[in-house]
C-alpha cells in the first residue's frame, strides 16, 4: 500500500483510526459478502484431500507479500497511478457478478484473485502494485479445478502412473498385466484408482516448487527448471508407491498392503517430492560458475515480517480506495438484497419410469450400477436398461444420468470413465447425426468405437440441457454458465447409448441397430430430462 509516515493523532491507537484504513476494512468486509459463495465453495473443497493444502495457500501468499514489501520504502508523496486498480476491480466485480447469478460458486471464487490483484494496485499504484504479481500469482494454488479439467486430468495421471508402475514392477521381475487402470498380478488385482492419481501430492509439490523458486537466487532458466520439474517428480513418486504396493500385493499379501497405503499417502510422498526438489536446485548450482551453497542459494530471511505487517496502520485514504469500498459496498448491498432466485425447471419424471418398450424394443427394466460407481456418478437420478429387438441379434443399453444442479458436477464424459475400465478409445468423432437420421434440427453428439481385447462397441452419447445437445464436455459447462445467468437453469444429463460389434458384424450394421433404439429413445427423453 502507499503510506504515509505523518505519525500526528492519538498515539498507537490513533495509527490505526485513521480514515485509510477505515476504508480499506470496509472494503474487506463489503468483499467477504459479495464473494461469500465463493469462499464458502473454497472451504468445502479444502475437506478434500486434493485441496487439503488449501487453507496454508493465502498464508503463504502473505509471507510472500511482506518479503517483498520490505524492498518497498513509505512513501510520503501523492501517487497519481492508482486508477488502473479500479478497472481491474471492476472486471474481479464482474467474474463475481457472473458467477453469483449462475450460480456456478468456482467462478467466484476464481475472481477473488482478482479483487486482491486489485487492492494491491489501488493501494501502491500501477507502478509499483504490478510487481506483486508473485503473492497474488500463488493464490492460484488455492482453487479446485473445473469439474471437467479435474476428471481428465485424474484420469490422465492415472494412466501413466498405472504405465510406469507396471513398468517398475516388470523391472524387479514381478509378473504383472495391465488392463486400463486395473493392475493383473495374476492372484491380486490393483485398481489405480481415482484416489491415486496423484493429485492429492501434485496440488501442495506445485505450490512448493512455485515458492522455491520464487526465493532461489538464480538464473531465470534454474527457476523454470524448478518449477517445472514438480508434475514430473510427483508422477514419478506416485509410480513408485503404486509398484512398491503392487510388490508388497504379490510377495506378502494384501494383509500388508493397507498399512502401507496410509503410511505412504500424506506426508512421506509429499517428503521425498521435496528432497527431490531440493537435490535438483543442488545439481542445477553445480552448473554455475560460480561456487554457491544451496541455503545460500535460497533467499530465507523472515526478519522484519511484523514491521511490515504494522505498515497496514498507515494506509492513505485515497480517492481510488475510497471508490473501491463504496463499489464493494454497493455489490454488495446490491447481490445481499436481490430476491432469491426461483426454480424455473419444468416437472420432470423420474428416470425409474423410464419405458420398458419402445416400439419393437423391450427391456427388463433398469438396472442398478454398483455402489461405488453410483456414488462416483454422484447423480440425482439414474436409467441403465438393456433393451432388445427380435429384429436385431444383439442388446442396446440405454443409460443416462440426470443432475439437478450440475455447478456440483455432471458433466463427466465417457471419455473420462472408460479408459479407467479398461476400454480403449478406438474411434471417436463429434457428429450432427440429424442428417443421416432425417432430423430437422441439429443433434450433436459424440460417436464413439471402444474396444477391449477383442471385444468391440459402437456409443452414441452426448449432454443434454435444457433442449441443447452438445458433444464437447468444455462446451457443456459453458452453456451451463451461460444458462444459469440467463434462465436460472443448471439441471442436464448425460445420455449414453451403447452396443456390442458382433464378431463377423461390420459397424455399419452395429449403427444401424443403435440408431434404431436412439431415434425410438429421443421420443420420449423430453419427459425425463426438461427441454427449454
């Protein structure tokens, strides 16, 4: 902030009634009510043992901030640069805006980095806020990640640390197969679940690795090395554990296998992750010219911490604070006031009365996913029914999940979940199928082939939402925001429609059957899942 060093009022007491910190407290508090589903969709994710290190992130931003502010000396004048604060402001006001009135909570939280970004450049002016950049930047660390970037990014991790386990059990000579995600070692199976993806290290490595290499005194490459060097090191670890288990699984039985699951999953990765970290910058100081320590290497003074602390006192009460609290409180009385938003979603039928025939198709009735992946799906309702046709040799599964909220989740693309099965992705294009199914109207939709083994399947699937059909899940969540602003709306459904490639069967025929029951099951979908 841009302080003054006038010491005249009423002693220490005095120091902190002036009128800039006044304003600038309004301000905080005015914030803490506008963004407040933000925050609170913050602290629910920080239970999450993904987003565990959440809470530490915005305490270490501080201790960034006042290292740096020791560079910065009071300043006594007028600093005429203040106003660029007040644009960004008002872009943080408006992510805000935008997320509080779809009711997407992430979007909130994700402008609140902008609000501090803001503050600081109100606070010191352009010239000097815009070089605080490293505090507010490692606020990032702090968020959840989009419910899509999560699941595929999961899944990815999941993928090549399964790879690479495999890999380092095949080189201690322990016969292993791998299928998707599923570990064969002949007696035991291994499932790299979701749980060990890795994620639950990466998050807290790479806001390690981002403040090391903020403090490491050295050439900017050393610091992109640094920083970069985490998401490796933390595959890699987690690959390890994942082979040690599967070690432990095959010589000494799975008796022994959980206590090695707990001791390794917290803090011991994260450990070794850090001492790896460390061994790089050593190696990395060998290539200087110059001899240097690696503690001399690391700028770790926390001298003088408090006394930039109590420079908050002297915050001036100038015209760009002042604005900025009175925009805040405006926001804010504005948002708190507003009426609650009413449902507008139509009636709907649960999915359970979902026909048992369509046309020439029957079914048995649905079927009932097994627990964990019913609370994986995490869905407010659920069909999966084989249906059969005396015209065709083989089944059509109908399934679809629907979500009454889908800010929560919902927009899990097959893509995500069937590599984890073991299912390989042979083909996958984004069709309009209207033309070739006599449709008015776009339908888009993905087409899939997947294969495992030697067994192979034709899907049709897509989002569903409110009358739109979209096959890219990334466009899905942003018409979901743009449907909660509008319409107040953020139900939708996944709809999945699959069947077997008969040996012998080319896939134009497998089409032609699948096409059938998805031209009968469209019909009737408005009734399940609401349309505008």
């Amino acid at each position: 902030m841009t302080f003054t060093s006038d010491t005249r009022g009423a002693g220490l007491l005095g120091d902190w009634l002036r009128p800039g910190l006044f304003w600038l407290a309004l301000a905080v508090v005015a914030s803490g009510l506008f963004f407040w589903n933000g925050i609170e969709a913050l602290l629910v994710a920080w239970q999450l043992p993904e987003y565990s290190h959440g809470p530490l992130i915005p305490v270490l931003s501080l201790l960034l901030f006042l290292r740096q502010l020791k560079e910065v000396p009071v300043n006594d004048g007028p600093v005429q640069d203040r106003w660029p604060g007040i644009a960004v402001l008002l872009v943080a006001l408006a992510f805000g805006a935008l997320g509080n009135l779809s009711g997407i909570d992430d979007v909130v939280a994700y402008s609140l980095i902008l609000w501090v970004g803001a503050i600081l450049l109100i606070s010191f002016g352009w010239n000097t806020g815009k070089h605080f950049w490293p505090p507010v930047l490692h606020l990032v660390y702090m968020l959840p990640l989009p419910g899509v970037l999560y699941f595929k990014m999961s899944t990815w991790l999941q993928g090549v640390s399964s790879e690479l386990g495999v890999f380092f059990l095949r080189l201690i000579d322990v016969p292993v197969f791998l299928e998707g995600n599923i570990i064969d070692l002949g007696i035991y199976k291994l499932h790299v679940a979701e749980a060990c993806s890795g994620l639950r290290y990466l998050f807290p490595i790479l806001s390690f690795s981002y403040i090391f290499a903020v403090l490491y005194r050295g050439p900017m490459w050393h610091k992109a090395i640094l920083l970069l060097a985490a998401a490796p090191i933390t595959v890699l670890m987690n690959s390890v554990r994942i082979a040690f288990a599967g070690w432990i699984a095959n010589y000494l039985g799975l008796e022994y296998l959980e206590g090695f699951s707990h001791f390794f999953e917290g803090w011991v990765i994260f450990i070794i992750c850090v001492l790896l970290l460390f061994l790089l910058a050593w190696i990395l100081l060998k290539t200087r010219r110059e001899q240097i320590s690696l503690p001399d290497a690391l700028d770790l003074d926390a001298s003088g911490l408090g006394t930039q602390a109590a420079r908050l006192r002297l915050v001036r009460a100038s015209p760009a604070m002042i604005t900025a609290a009175l925009l805040m409180v405006l926001a804010a009385t504005v948002y708190t006031l507003r009426p609650e938003p009413v449902s507008t979603m139509p009636e709907r039928s649960a999915l359970t009365l979902f026909p048992t025939r369509l046309d020439e198709w029957r079914s048995d009735g649905p079927k009932f996913l097994d627990p964990e992946i019913a609370k994986a799906l995490a869905a407010d309702d659920y069909i999966s029914a084989d249906f059969v046709s005396p015209q065709y040799n083989a089944p059509v599964e109908f399934f679809s999940a629907f979500y009454r909220d889908q800010t929560q989740g919902g927009v899990h693309s097959p893509e995500i979940c069937l590599p984890s099965a073991g299912w390989e992705i042979a083909r996958l294009e984004r069709v309009d199928i209207a033309p070739e199914v006599g449709f008015n109207q776009p339908f888009m939709l993905n087409r899939a082939v997947i294969q495992k083994g030697e067994q192979r399947m034709l899907a049709y699937y897509w989002f569903e939402q409110h009358g739109r059909r979209t096959a890219w899940d990334f466009a899905a969540k942003l018409w979901l925001l743009w449907d909660g602003l509008t319409i107040g709306r953020t139900d939708g459904a996944l709809v999945r429609i699959i069947t077997p490639i008969e040996r012998g069967e080319s896939d134009a025929d497998a089409e032609a059957r699948l096409q059938d029951l998805f031209l009968n099951s469209v019909e009737v979908l408005p009734r399940f899942v609401p349309g505008a």
